[in-house]
C-alpha cells in the first residue's frame, strides 16, 4: 500500500512517502516538492493521505488547487486524515485560562515571522500559518472539494504530545503532537 504523509516537517513516518518543501538537518523528506507545484505522482497513485498540519502552512488561495492535487495522486475513495491547530478552539481555551497567550499567537496567521527554521523555538518548526485554521473552516473546504464520508475524529485520537501515531482501520496515521488546540477531520476522497 502507498501512502503519502505531504508537509511532514521533522515529522517522517515510517512505511509512508514524506514530501516537503524543504531539506534541513531536522526535516528529511523522501520527496522534495515544490510550493504551487503538482506533486509528482502519478494520478490514483496512493491508498491514504494524511495532511498534518500543512494546509495553514499553504497560502489560503492556494489551498483548493493543493487540496485538487492530493485528490489527484489519491485513489478514488481513499481514505485523508487532515490535522490541524484550530484557533477558534484555541481561543475558547486561552479564554477559560486552559491555554497561555502565547499558545493563541502560535496558531494564529503570523506572516511576520520569517520563513525558515527559528532556533530556540522548539515548539514551532519555523514555517509561518498564512491563515487562521480552524475546524469549521478547514470542512467547508473539504465538503466544497467533494469529500465524503467526513467524521471529526478529534475526541477520538489520542491527545498525546508526543504523538504515537493513531490506528484506524488498519492505518497507523503518523499524528503528531495532537494536544487540546487541534482539529481532526477523517474523510473519503470522492470518487471520480
């Protein structure tokens, strides 16, 4: 089976295609790809996609034409796991002081931060959020992109910090990191 694990930061998964856009001492894809870029993959090429924070990584008018493309190098029905920092969520927890401020200004868009790995910030891998991510905004695009059979799996994954992976169905996700602030979607690419 071919999966792919796209944006993988210094997150590589073992048994999964790792893609980024850049090479670091700390980030090793398998696959160097390029931004605004088809991924080159042949069309219906993989089983399951997993999007773990990436897609707020993406600037947001180019986000449907990425979300286009992971449908185009996935099978018909396959299987997506999109992962993410939900800043509405986050705000409601900063508000009830389940979360510091600073945790509300690492999930916001922040354009002024440069992108490239920033030392010292080991909660952060350096790439900026070039917009506000959030659950509800994150299924819209999805529903409008035509995939189905979507579930929010938030509740469901382990809120492990230092991220176990998640079985599902016979898939061990490569999540990450998954803490309170996230979002989770798991969803069918439609079929064509």
């Amino acid at each position: 089976m071919n999966f792919l694990n796209a944006g993988c930061g210094t997150h590589y998964a073992k048994g999964w295609v790792n893609t980024d856009t850049w090479v670091t001492e700390d980030t090793k894809p398998d696959v160097r790809v390029e931004p605004g870029k088809p991924y080159p993959f042949d069309d219906n090429h993989f089983d399951a996609v997993f999007l773990g924070h990436v897609l707020e990584h993406i600037p947001w008018r180019e986000v449907p034409a990425f979300i286009e493309d992971m449908k185009r190098v996935a099978k018909p029905g396959s299987p997506f796991l999109v992962c993410g920092p939900d800043v509405r969520r986050t705000i409601k927890r900063w508000a009830q002081g389940q979360e510091p401020w600073e945790m509300v200004l690492s999930v916001m868009e922040h354009l002024d931060v440069e992108d490239h790995n920033v030392p010292g910030l080991e909660w952060w891998d350096g790439a900026h959020h070039h917009w506000n991510c959030h659950h509800d905004r994150v299924w819209k695009l999805l529903s409008t992109a035509g995939f189905v059979e979507m579930q929010d799996v938030f509740d469901v994954i382990p809120k492990n910090p230092l991220g176990s992976g998640w079985n599902n169905d016979g898939i061990k996700w490569p999540v990450v990191g998954h803490w309170h602030w996230h979002f989770a979607i798991l969803c069918k690419s439609p079929s064509r």
